[in-house]
C-alpha cells in the first residue's frame, strides 16, 4: 500500500498491507498494515451476534495532543458492514457524511464491538453525542430529548430503527439511554429503568 505523508508531498511510504476483510454492500475493504498477515473474517456459519456482548471495554488509550483511538477505522468498517451505507436517523447514503457512532461513548468505556455502534451522518453524530436525541431500549424509538427541537429542525426521517437490517445491543442502548437521562444537557424527563420517556418528543 502506498500512502502520502501529506497531501503535498513528493515523498511516498510503502507498507505491507493485508486484506482482513471486505463487504460488498458498502464496497469497502479493512486492510491491516503489519509485517504479519492479519486475521481473517469469520468462517462461513459462525453468528456474530451469538457471541457474548460486552458494552465496557478496557483497552487504554493512546494519548499524544488528542487521544488516538485504537482500532478506529477497523470500528467503522464493522459498523458500515453490519448495518449499511446509510444514516439511521435520516437515510442518506452520502459515504463522505457517514459516521461509526459510539452507542456506549469511548470516554465511558465503550467497546468497539460494532453492536455497540451505529452509521449517523455528520448532523445526527453529532446530535446524538450532545444527547439532543436517544433511542429508547425497549423499541428502538427515536426521542428527541432537548425541549426546543423537534424533528424538521433536526431532519430526523426515522420513527425507530426497524428498517435496520440489524439492531445493536439492547445492553447498549440501555446503557446509553441512563447516561442521556442524567445528564444536565437532556430537558426531557426520561425513566431510565424501563426506557421510557415522560415529556421528550417521540418521533
């Protein structure tokens, strides 16, 4: 594989890649630079979603002048294989504006299991970091959870996340949802128990 230092420079660096795996729907390719080959993808049969799920991960973090995160790409391809190349919240198929957004945040520990994520766009990653909006653990709802905004404003197209080919882990929604609701920025009284709001707008 050859890479740019940067976008003007003359200079090429040449490395060792693997392919570790691919996905056709997204037309994406995860390739592993290593002296070594890496693993490969699941054997034909074997259930990701049979595998125990985890939604705190303690690997560290590798900090220079922003913390690096481990594995990042490797995430992002996962999360775009399992659940396709569209925002949950609004649809749009726009590669360059997808994100892989953490469900159980990494700064709380959050695994990089691709259950434990979701393809939003750049506005809905966004919207869901600052807790403007939460998806309810028992239904998979779309709730916006700052009074104030509502879904034109927001752009949300999505009532839930059912037309996903698949839904990510109950315990991480769960997870999510209590820190949405006791967090100082969400103005929607929520129960954080049973998963479900009070006052927040369903969609």
């Amino acid at each position: 594989m050859i890479t740019y230092p940067n976008p003007n420079s003359s200079v090429r660096n040449v490395h060792l890649g693997w392919v570790e795996d691919w996905d056709d729907w997204t037309r994406i390719f995860l390739i592993s630079l290593s002296a070594d080959p890496a693993i490969g993808p699941p054997e034909p049969g074997i259930q990701p979603e049979q595998s125990p799920f985890h939604p705190n991960d303690r690997k560290p973090q590798i900090r220079r002048e922003i913390a690096v995160r481990m594995g990042q790409q490797r995430f992002k391809f996962l999360v775009l294989k399992r659940y396709g190349p569209c925002c949950a919240i609004c649809g749009i198929d726009v590669p360059q504006l997808l994100d892989a957004a953490h469900i159980v945040p990494k700064e709380k520990g959050g695994t990089d299991d691709p259950r434990n994520g979701l393809v939003l766009c750049a506005l809905h990653h966004r919207a869901f970091d600052a807790k403007f909006i939460a998806i309810a653990p028992a239904d998979t709802k779309v709730h916006i959870m700052k009074i104030g905004l509502d879904r034109a404003k927001l752009n949300i197209t999505r009532a839930n996340l059912k037309h996903l080919v698949a839904e990510p882990h109950v315990d991480a929604l769960a997870m999510r949802w209590k820190l949405c609701a006791d967090s100082d920025t969400c103005t929607a009284a929520c129960d954080p128990k049973s998963g479900d709001s009070l006052n927040s707008t369903i969609i």
